[in-house]
C-alpha cells in the first residue's frame, strides 16, 4: 500500500482543518536579453517575453488545484531587477516600465509581479538612481507591481548613501499613495542579503545569476504546525522541536510535487521550494499562535525569541530532509498585519518594535508589514533599517524591512490595507533621533567574517 489510511486522513486534515496550502508559484524570467536604448522597444520586448512565458501560469496552477486537491493561494512573476534592464535606454524615469509589468500582470490574470528592484549594496548607478527615484510614482499608479532594493550584504557592508535615499523613499511613497486602495509601501521591502530566488512578495525578484525562466514554490502551513505543536502539550522542547521537524518535511514534500509539476507543464526549470511559514489574517493561520501555544502567554513575552529560533530551525531542517532544492527564504516570517496573533500581540502590549527586531535575529526576514506615524522623519526610518541590515550583514542572514508610515495616523490608530496584507494598529518608533548618523553617509564596511575565498 502507497499510503496508509492514517496518513490520507492526516493529508486531508492538512488541507480541510489546518489552512495548509501552497502559498504561491512563482514563474522567474530573465529579462536580460530585454534591454534596449529605445525604452519604447524595450517596453514591448518585456511585455512580449513575459506574455510568451507565462501565457499559461494561472491555468497550470488551476489544472493542478484540481487534479491534486492542493489550494495554490497566488500565482505571481519576479523577473530581472528592472534597474539592470532599464539603464541601458536613454529614459529619465522607469515609471513606464513599471506599467508594463502592471499591464502583463493585469493581462495574466496573476497577482503580484515583483522586479521593480535595484541591488545596490555597494554603490548607487545611474540607473539604480533612477529607479529608486520613480518608485513613489510607480507603486501609486499601477496595482500589481511590488519593489525591493538590496542595501547592504555580508561580503560588501551596508551602504548607508542607500539606506538614507531609501528612508526618504518610502516617506515619499507613503505621501504619494496616501489615496490609493493600497498604500504603496506595502508593496516596497528594503533588503540585506537578498535572495535572488525568493517567491514571496514583496521582496521576489529574479536574479541576474538565475536561469532563462524557472518555476520556484513557496508553501506555507502554520495551522498544520500549531495543530503538531498541540499533540505535544506539556512534552519536553526537544520532543516537541523533534515534532515540528517532521510535520516539516511532510508540507516541503507536497511543495516539491507541485513545484515539480508546475515546472514540467509549463516546460521551464524547477527552481527552489521555499518552506516559510507565512500568516494570513486569518484565524488559525498564525505564527504568533504558534509561539503562544508552546507556552508563551503573549508573542513578544520572555522567551520569545528562544521559542521562534527553535521553530525557525526545526522548520528548515525538516524542509532540508525533504527536498534537495531548498531555498529563498525558508522558516518563519512575522509579519505584523498579516498575523492574527501577532495584531493582538500589539494590541494587548506583549510585543512592541524593538522586540521584533530582536525576533528578527532568529526567524526568517525581519520587520515587516509595520505601521507606523506618518510623521515619523525619514532618518528615524532610515535609523530603523540601518539596525536591522546590521543584523543581517553580521550574521550573514536575509533580514528586511517593510515599514508603511501611515499618513494622518499616530500611534495606536487602526490602518486597514485589505485582503492578505491584513490591517493593524500604528505602532509606536523611538522619539529620539539618530539624524546626525543618517547623514553621515558613506558605508558601513563588511564584518571581519565576510573575507572568505
């Protein structure tokens, strides 16, 4: 017998009680081959390459919904940072080439489509310059499209010039988007160390060193690891990390078959299965639960960032046993509004900012989806970021900061975003300054570890 009965009844249970689905597939494609010095043809060269490879994205991702039982949640496209495409055209804005991809992602009928990127952990081009300069416009004129830019790595340092453009950035888009359905900073994450296979918005992109088109798969499944949690009250930590660890490998297990799958049908390669633990607003679909359940009166209490490093690890060991290409991000994300758990963790005042960046050490990116004043200045947004892309450049992790300034709003005020980006109360920042550091500028050089060959 392939399966027991015991282990169908466990599947079905996964699907029916528990909120396990398959997050997203990601379709990656290079646009390389896409640049011109005429934007208009390279416009067109985009919108054509992206329409040829991913024409039937939705469709195969609906086809196998259905054949295999398994919910695909979105179906989303990164492709080639379009600084690196757009520099070599004679435009003064990218602005257009954003609604290009806006366009392409209306037409497929996909949900997000991410690229709108510049990676400039060492220094700003033109082009970086540009793009970063059109990212306000962009983000508050098309719906579809998400941004991230890399600041800082473990092998060049953090590169403070960019982390202050990029506090100012996100003032400006807050300020530019304030009347849009959906505030633009929410579709804007700044990077440390960023992956260049990661399918979760808003941070994907595809990476110069990537194939022509891959297929890469973010599964997620916290109800599936809260009920395991649940079999294993009052057991020792280490039985019940032993636990975790293996309801691990079973969700990476039907990631890897609908990633391989997917990849076969629309005749590209299979990339990575990202094994992340992502939250919706949703009850039961928590990680903040999660962190509760193995007995923490409230996420952001003593012990919190002891019980996240645990699940953290056990997740990534249980995926790495699964499927030899694991990869992107991989773990658990603690995102403030698309977190049940974690919005009442900051409504009841168990959890505030500067935990979560202590949290952010151990779990899989860093701050994100948080709300803060609208009159928050640029360097104390840009003083938040430089702490966590230390965090990340030291320990030689992805961390990442998505940080939405709500216009009008202050702290404890209530701000709605809609759909799986949830809603959450403005949370409190530091009313000291760090503006003086902020403008220093310059670089803060690599750790003595990054000088490996």
């Amino acid at each position: 017998m392939l399966f027991t009965p015991v282990e169908i009844q466990e599947t079905v249970n996964m699907f029916l009680r528990h909120k396990l689905d398959v997050r997203c597939i990601t379709m990656g494609i290079s646009l390389l081959d896409c640049a011109d010095s005429d934007s208009k043809k390279a416009n067109q060269r985009i919108y054509d390459k992206i329409m040829r490879k991913a024409g039937n994205l939705v469709k195969v991702g609906q086809d196998i919904e259905k054949e295999l039982g398994v919910p695909i949640i979105n179906k989303r496209i990164s492709v080639t940072p379009i600084a690196l495409v757009a520099g070599a055209s004679e435009a003064k804005s990218y602005v257009e080439y954003c609604k290009t991809l806006d366009k392409c992602a209306h037409e497929l009928g996909i949900n997000f489509i991410g690229g709108f990127s510049a990676l400039v952990q060492k220094g700003i081009t033109p082009a970086d310059r540009i793009l970063i300069d059109s990212i306000p416009e962009a983000l508050a004129t098309t719906e579809f499209v998400c941004s991230s830019v890399n600041v800082g790595s473990t092998k060049s340092g953090i590169n403070m010039d960019a982390v202050k453009l990029m506090g100012e950035t996100i003032k400006k888009t807050s300020e530019a988007s304030a009347h849009c359905a959906v505030n633009g900073c929410s579709k804007l994450v700044v990077f440390c160390n960023a992956p260049e296979d990661n399918p979760f918005m808003a941070g994907a992109f595809h990476g110069p060193g990537e194939a022509d088109s891959v297929i890469n798969v973010g599964v997620s499944g916290p109800g599936v690891i809260l009920a395991a949690v649940r079999e294993y009250k009052g057991r020792p930590i280490n039985e019940l990390a032993e636990g975790i660890k293996k309801m691990a490998f079973k969700i990476t297990r039907l990631g890897q078959l609908v990633g391989t799958e997917a990849a076969n049908r629309l005749g590209v390669n299979f990339g990575i299965l990202d094994l992340s633990l992502a939250p919706t607003p949703a009850v039961g679909d928590s990680v903040a639960r999660i962190l509760e359940e193995i007995g923490l009166e409230g996420a952001g209490c003593p012990g919190t960032t002891a019980a996240l490093a645990m699940l953290t690890d056990m997740v990534k060991k249980g995926g790495v046993m699964a499927s030899t290409s694991v990869g992107g991000l991989s773990g658990a994300f603690i995102p403030v509004s698309e977190d049940e758990g974690m919005i009442n963790a900051v409504k009841q005042g168990s959890i505030c900012l500067e935990k979560l960046e202590a949290m952010t050490t151990v779990c899989s990116v860093g701050l994100d989806m948080i709300a803060i004043p609208g009159d928050t200045p640029a360097t104390t947004i840009s003083g938040i970021m430089a702490d966590e892309f230390a965090i990340g450049m030291v320990n030689n992790k992805t961390t990442a900061v998505r940080l939405i300034p709500a216009p009008g709003k202050k702290a404890g005020d209530w701000i709605e975003f809609g759909g799986l980006l949830g809603g959450c109360p403005v949370m409190p920042v530091s009313k000291f300054s760090c503006a003086d550091f902020i403008n220093r500028g310059g670089r803060i050089p690599a750790p003595i570890h990054s000088f490996r060959n």
